[in-house]
C-alpha cells in the first residue's frame, strides 16, 4: 500500500485502509511533535502553497507542517500580483510552479481545479479546497478529530448541520463518513439541502440519510455534531443569504437536551451559528481540530513525498 | 417506377460509399451532427431527410454522409440524444455492416458541464469527461467536478445552438 507520489484531490479515491495509515501516522506525528517541535524528514524538499481564494487555517497549517518537518515553503495566498492577473491558465502555472517545488497544494475557486492540475503536473497535488468542490485534508483532519475524541468511526450517529448545499467540507465529510456508518443526519434550512448527486452517491452506498431542518429533534440522538457556517460568499444571490442566515444557533440551553458526549465540530471560521458560551462547554472540541490539522498535514506530506511508509 | 417510389428515391437515393443513421427521431438530424463534428464543411456529400415516414418511429430523420465510414466509438456519443439510431455502412451500395448505437460508459468532447463554475468551463486546455451513471433518464457525472448534466441540459446544448 504505497501513498508515495498520490494525488489527493478527494478522498473518495483512497481506501478505508489507507486513510486509517494516514489518521496512523499522524497520531505518531503528534507523539513526536511534544518531544520536539522541529524534525528534519523533509529537509530539502519545497512546498508550494498556490491560494486563488482566501484562507488562514488551510494555508497555514500546511506551512506550519512543512516547517516542523525540516522542508521548506513557497508560494502565493492571492491571484493578485501573480501571472493568473496577466491571464495565464491554471494549467500553465502548474506547470511552472512545479519546476520549483516537490509538491503543491492548491486552492482555487473553480470546481474540478485540483483534478486538472493533478492531470497536468508531474508531481504531486494536494487539493485545500476546489470552490464549492471537495477538500479531503479538512476531511481528513475531522476523521482524525471523531477518532480521538470517540476511540471510533463507526457506529456513531453523526449529524451534519447548516449549509450543505455550497459547504465543500460536509461534502467531503458525508461521502467518506460512508465508508464506516451507515446513517447520516443533514440538517438544514430548506434551501440549503444536500446536493442531489451527493444523497444519491450515499443512499447507493447503502447510508440511510435523515434529512431534516428540524435540529432540536434530532440533537438527543446525535454522538457527533458537526456545524458549519452559512457561506455568504457562495450565494448567487444575497436575497436568499439574508432569509437563511442566522437560521441556527447552537446555545448552552439547547445543548441540555444532547448526550453528554456528544461532540460538536466547526471546520472554522465561524460567524454566529454557535454561541461562545459552548466554547467552556466538554462538548465543544472544534479549536482541537485545528491543532489536529497540522499533524494530519505532516503525516499526508510525510507519506506523499515518500520519506515513511 | 410509379409516383410514390419515384419521390422515395428522390428524397433518400442509395449512396455508394459511406454511413447512414436511419432511425434518428424526427427532428434530431442537426443535432446528430453536431454531436459527430459534421460542419458541412468536409467536403463530401452529406444528405439530410427529416420528418419521413417510418413504421417503427411514426416519423425520423435519416443522415447519409458519403464516403465516410463512422467507427462505433465515433458515433456512440449519439445515443445520447438518439437511442433508437442505426448505423450503416456502405460499400459500393451495399450495406456491409449494421448496428445499433450504445451509450458509451464514458462522454469526451461532445457535452459541456452544465455546472457554471466547473473548471471545464473556463479557458483550460481540458476536455470535458463525463461517466455515464444512468441511460433514460441520461444522468451524466462530470469528472472533474463531479456534478451531474441531466439529460433535458444535454438536449438543450445542441437545441440552441442548432435553432
């Protein structure tokens, strides 16, 4: 089972196998990062960070992860000020940056960017995030998160609230989540459903979906709650921003009502959905994901580049 | 030859060499076409014959490109919009092969991704790639995107673009 030289432009192309040896490695990866804060396994090698669309936790867990593995980092966080403002291809960049580095990790606006870039380049691609597409190292981190606060992927009743109809991390989240339970709670507004493709894709891997805007009735059930935010930057349309937003907000009261372990996660930046005063609560753990986002980033680059098995 | 047979042979003479693709529902000819690349602008003879009578569709177009043999793998991106069409070849006025068109597994080059913000839609040096998920109803999945293309955005690529 080699990761060495993998794309990873969605999860959906790795075996259960194989994304158990990456929650693995990283586990041994956090070991190691409390007994020292910089290893040299990736002295020498170059990532590159190419970001068309804004991000601070993505972006900057990668480069924390890369520095703590001894490699080093290049790279751009805007199109602006780069050829893509000439009018120079995607393709074309790729095939310039990667005569400068090792590997690149790629954010773009466009759906199916990561696919193309994986097509054009020699080396290897990382998607952090493909429009409202896939993005299989926040997918990868929250397995990592569930595992450690659960023992367990399977057999938990999880539950995906907010906007899952242009939210890229729920989509990612469900269809690899499909791979260990066979049930799945969507909760949100009307107008923010599930994609179709997606329930069909899950309901033909035998997941049985509950979908509902109804959180209160399903909270007492849920063993996972994974909140996003409503993306005001990916409605066409601000109207229908303005009558969704704000539709959910979880509280300490209504938390009364949630087992005792359940856990709640946010892929992060959050707006309104969930109230500070869940932050003291046992069940908030959504500022450990981010720590487990760097491990989960040194264990993929570790593996890709070839430097563990 | 009476009347009847003299207008026939008129309207859909015997070509010598080439491919014919009987059984296209009536109204699709331009739009099979368009999917097989045809300009007009090869330069062979191509005939069209739309709305003619046909036992088994009521009515259909018939398309009779001369001197030029289609591959299946050429042509089976028609049944797309033509599932009933069968394909001819011709040699020296006789059919020397004949089958029917097959939805392939997977779509190149034909269909465009009807999801606006797919990254096949913009100035890339891709091809669009679909897999085939489901034949009537056609459900297309994009392979980059991996949104899906219904079978109305389909028809409706080559509709407009034929009007």
């Amino acid at each position: 089972m080699g990761l060495k030289g993998r794309d990873v432009i969605t999860l959906e192309d790795f075996s259960v196998n194989e994304i158990l040896k990456i929650l693995d490695t990283a586990r041994d990866m956090e070991k190691l990062l409390l007994k020292k804060r910089k290893m040299d396994l990736l002295e020498g090698y170059i990532l590159a960070t190419l970001f068309f669309e804004p991000s601070t936790r993505t972006r900057l867990s990668f480069e924390s992860a890369m520095y703590r593995l001894g490699g080093s980092v290049i790279g751009f966080s805007s199109a602006e000020g780069t050829s893509v403002q000439k009018g120079e291809s995607l393709a074309d960049t790729i095939r310039t940056v990667e005569k400068y580095s090792d590997i690149i990790v790629l954010r773009h606006p466009r759906m199916g960017a990561a696919r193309l870039a994986a097509e054009v380049a020699e080396i290897p691609i990382i998607n952090a995030g493909d429009g409202s597409g896939h993005h299989p190292t926040q997918t990868l981190l929250d397995l990592y998160t569930i595992r450690k606060a659960r023992g367990t992927l399977e057999k938990l009743n999880i539950g995906l609230l907010g906007d899952l109809k242009y939210g890229r991390t729920v989509h990612s989240l469900s269809l690899v989540l499909s791979k260990f339970n066979k049930k799945l709670y969507l909760i949100s507004p009307e107008m923010l459903k599930m994609p179709q493709e997606i329930i069909h894709e899950l309901n033909e891997k035998g997941v049985e979906t509950i979908e509902t805007s109804d959180l209160e009735a399903v909270l007492p059930e849920l063993d996972v709650l994974y909140v996003t935010r409503i993306q005001k930057e990916r409605f066409p349309d601000i109207q229908e921003y303005e009558r969704v937003k704000g539709t959910y907000k979880i509280t300490p009261e209504l938390l009364d009502r949630a087992k005792d372990t359940l856990i709640i996660m946010h892929p992060l930046p959050r707006v309104d959905e969930i109230d500070y005063r869940v932050d003291r609560t046992r069940h908030a753990i959504y500022f450990e994901q981010v720590q487990n986002g760097v491990v989960v980033r040194m264990a993929l680059l570790a593996l890709i580049l070839g430097v563990i098995e | 030859m009476n009347e009847n047979e003299y207008e026939r042979e008129l309207r859909v003479r015997k070509i010598k060499d080439g491919t014919v693709i009987d059984h296209i529902p009536a109204g699709k000819a331009l739009a099979v076409m368009k999917i097989l690349g045809l300009t007009g602008k090869e330069g062979n003879t191509i005939s069209i014959v739309m709305n003619v009578g046909s036992k088994k569709l009521g009515k259909k177009d018939v398309l009779k490109i001369e001197k030029k043999e289609l591959r299946s793998k050429e042509v089976n991106a028609i049944a797309l919009i033509a599932p009933s069409a069968t394909i001819n070849i011709i040699r020296d006025y006789k059919v020397v092969r004949k089958y029917k068109v097959r939805v392939p597994k997977e779509i190149t080059k034909v269909i465009h991704c009807s999801n606006p913000a797919c990254i096949t839609n913009y100035r890339e040096p891709t091809i669009p790639k679909f897999k085939v998920i489901k034949t009537n109803p056609l459900i297309l999945k994009c392979m980059y995107c991996g949104r899906y293309t219904l079978e109305d955005d389909v028809i409706k690529q080559f509709e407009v673009s034929t009007a």
